[in-house]
C-alpha cells in the first residue's frame, strides 16, 4: 500500500455511453462488463488492486448499473468491499463525487473505468506514499476534468497528484477497435493478464469450466473460450477471444475476433476481424456496425428461465391431445393386437435447481410412455403432463437419468426448461433411452435460434408423426 497506516481506496467512474464511439457496443451491456481477454473489464481494475493493496472500492455506475452490480457483488472474491452508487452519466463529475465523502481516511485513486490497467499498475501505485489522491484524467473530457473535482473529496485531502495515464500502465479503451485490440494484444502477450481465464489445454489454449469441445473442433493459439461455451463439429478458431455461453455451430469458424458473452455463431458462418455480440456484429477493418436479423448467422442465447409451464403451453397440449387422441388409441389397439405391450414406464428427472454443496437437485417425474422406438409418437402420452405443468410443450430433451446430466449451456438458466416437442426430436437425434451430445446441440440450437414455443417446430413434429411410418 502507499501509506502503511492508512487503508487505500479506489473511486471508479463509469462514463456510461459518453464515450461516444464506444457507445454504439453498450446496448444491452454496460461498459464494466465490456470483454477483454474472456473476462469483463471491470474485474481486470478488482484483480490489479487487490494485488496492489486497495481494499476498499466504491462504483459510480451510470448505464445498466443492475447487470454491473449483479456481476460484481460485494466484491469478496477479489478479497474486496465493493460499494456502489447511481449517478446520472451527464452529471458534473464533481457532482458525482460526492458519493466519494464517505470513503475512510487513506490514499485514494480516482480514474475512469474505461481505462485498462496493464503491467506495472501495482508499481505504479506504489509510488504515491505521500500523496492523498491520484487522479488519472480523461483527456476525452475536456473541462469536465477530474482535477477541477479534487474539492469534491473534501478538506481532508491537501495533496492531490494528477498521473497521466500512459499506455504503459493504463489502456484507453475508447473505441470498438481500442477494445477489439486490446484482446489482441492480450493474447499475443502485448497485454499482461496475471490471472488468466480457465486452464490451459496446450500451450496458448485456454478453456474455462464446463465447456463442451467437439472432438473434431479445431483450437489454434493463441485463443481463450469462456465458461459454458459449446464449440461444434470441425468448429475453427483461431487467435480469438470467445465469451461465455457461447454457440459456435458446426463447420463455423473464428480468426482475430471477440465473440460476446451469449452468442450463437450458426453453422458455416465465417467471422474474421469482429466483434460479435448478440446480432451485433462490428467489422474492425471497416468500422462498420451491422445488426444481424437471421437468427441462423448470429443470435443471442440469453432467455428467460422458464420456472412455469405458461398457460399458452397448456392451451396448446389440450388442443393436440384432443387432435391426436385417435391416432393414440390407434397406436395402442395396433400394439395390443400384435401381443407387445403398450405402455412402457419411464423416469425423466427434471433438474430443479442446486444445494448446498453445489451438486444439482432432480425431481423424478414418472411417465407413461408407448412401447415405439418413433420418439414422436412414444412421446404422445406426454402432452398430458404439460396439462398438469410438469412439462413444457417445447424445449430441451428430459434426461432419463440423473447421472447423464445436460451439458451446464443447455441446463444453467438461459435454455429454457424440459419439454415434450424438441428439434432433437425432429431431426432424428433423440431415440428411446438415447442421449447424446447430438441431442443437446439440436435442442440448444432450437432455443438459440428461436425458444419459447415454436409453432414451425410443432408443425414439423406433426408431420413427422405421420410421415415417418418406417421407425414403430
């Protein structure tokens, strides 16, 4: 710490969309949470002053404050007290600063939190022993400056060091491209990271938790791909950043990009020198935003968790049982006049949340199910139980065991719940007692590429249960 009898304190300010080229990324995120190397920029500030000695932390959160605050929590991870404060993003800075007054006695950085800090920032830091605050300006502000606001920070604070801030130690991420290069220059190395992302596969190949890598997918270093990715069948990349939850379908391939948090990249679908968020994708060499509206090139994978069986669902499953009722009873007759028989009982296990230990909770849901190997048709029994809100008329392919647990991007939030209609179901990936990681793409493909309840999907399911007579 600068002063050993003193705790060291750091003020960060959130710009909000001021900065105004990076304004056209900060859409559905705020600038905190904008990636560098796999992991937000904010939690590049919590882990650099954490090893210089700030303890104590306080957030001037102007745009989407909710998604930083949730991120962040109380900041305990990063052996932090993290507080937080809403302000206005055109509000004087000396205004915001207020919030500041309640800070404890002791070394206080001031600086924007569209600035990087890179190497050197604990040696940096420790140069100011006999200084009470250090103010890293923003040249963008112009008389909107940081040291005109000292004052804000009370009497208590004679000594006030104004640091330019050298890319040396801090970055200035003030662009699509400043930001596109930084997680360039971090995965060359140009940029130090002293906690990296995940664990590395082989050397500059850096996967975290509970991704899925196809066999057949191809990782060429440098590249980082964050916690619950899945990466398709001869999935490509190559010295790219990928988010977490993210979809690359199969045969796509990555060169020099950024891929966001939640984003689905559709089969074949080449991405060379972008950003890519959602539907938005940034062309670096063009400085050219695009908004992308076919679902099967760029998506979004971020959905609402579906706790509830929504009545539509309901209305839905009584209209097809009422529909289907005879081709039931057919199917039944038929079974029984052959001598096999009709009902087969079966166990799905519906994930309800986690304990305590972090180890999954099931509930068994029992089922009566037609002795076929056609999954559409086994599964007709089923609608009953999306009557009584056990199951979703579409959605994910249940499990049959809680041992065979769906991969956590299909499971953990954004997929959706467990239901009776699935493209895996469709396509042919689903069969009696069968799971497969052809499964789950298909199923996640389905909720990424449309979710809720599908009526193209519903239609295809009816003809494949007439048209399919071969699979009884």
């Amino acid at each position: 710490m600068p002063a050993s009898d003193a705790r060291a304190c750091a003020v960060l300010i959130d710009p909000g969309r001021r900065v105004d080229e990076l304004s056209r990324l900060l859409g559905r995120i705020p600038l905190p949470l904008l990636p560098v190397g796999g992991k937000p920029l904010i939690q590049h500030w919590f882990e650099r002053l954490s090893e210089a000695g700030v303890r104590e932390v306080l957030l001037l959160l102007a745009h989407l404050p909710e998604k930083t605050r949730a991120f962040v929590g109380d900041g305990a991870r990063w052996g932090l007290q993290v507080r937080s404060a809403l302000v206005r993003e055109d509000a004087p800075l000396a205004k915001k600063l207020l919030h500041a007054r309640t800070l404890p006695e002791g070394p206080v950085l001031l600086a924007d939190m569209h600035l990087l800090p890179v190497q050197g920032f604990a040696e940096w830091w420790h140069k100011y022993a006999d200084v009470d605050c250090v103010l890293v300006p923003d040249d963008q502000r112009g008389r909107d400056d940081p040291w005109f606001a000292a004052p804000a920070l009370g009497d208590r604070r004679p000594t006030v060091r104004r640091e330019a801030c050298g890319e040396d130690v801090f970055r200035p991420i003030i662009s699509p491209r400043a930001l596109w290069q930084a997680n360039m220059d971090l995965l060359d190395g140009v940029i130090e990271d002293p906690l990296p992302l995940g664990f590395e596969t082989e050397p500059g190949v850096r996967i975290a938790n509970h991704c899925r890598v196809d066999d057949k997918a191809r990782l060429e270093a440098p590249c980082i791909v964050g916690e619950g990715s899945l990466l398709g069948e001869r999935c490509r990349l190559r010295r790219s950043v990928i988010g977490a939850s993210v979809i690359a379908d199969e045969h796509s391939e990555v060169r020099d990009s950024v891929v966001f948090d939640h984003t689905f990249i559709g089969s074949h679908i080449e991405l060379n020198r972008v950003l890519a968020s959602g539907h938005m994708l940034y062309k670096v060499d063009e400085d050219v935003l695009m908004f992308i509206s076919d679902h099967e090139i760029l998506s979004d994978t971020k959905r609402p968790h579906m706790d509830v069986v929504p009545l539509s669902h309901r209305v839905a499953a009584a209209s097809l049982l009422l529909l289907l009722s005879p081709v039931l009873l057919g199917l039944v007759l038929w079974l029984s006049l052959r001598g096999r028989e009709p009902w087969l009982r079966e166990t799905l296990y519906i994930e309800t949340g986690w304990d305590f230990s972090g180890e999954r909770v099931f509930r068994p849901l029992k089922v009566r199910s037609l002795n076929v190997r056609h999954p559409v048709r086994r599964k007709l029994p089923w609608l009953w139980h999306v009557l009584r809100g056990e199951l979703a008329l579409t959605g994910v392919t249940p499990r049959h065991s809680p041992d065979n647990a769906l991969p956590i991007w299909v499971s953990d939030g954004p997929w959706g719940r467990e239901g009776v209609i699935t493209l895996a179901d469709v396509a042919g990936a689903s069969m009696l007692g069968e799971e497969s990681d052809a499964t789950y793409i298909a199923d996640a493909y389905f909720q990424a590429t449309g979710g809720g309840m599908d009526f193209s999907l519903i239609f295809r399911w009816l003809l494949s249960l007439f048209k399919r007579a071969g699979m009884n």
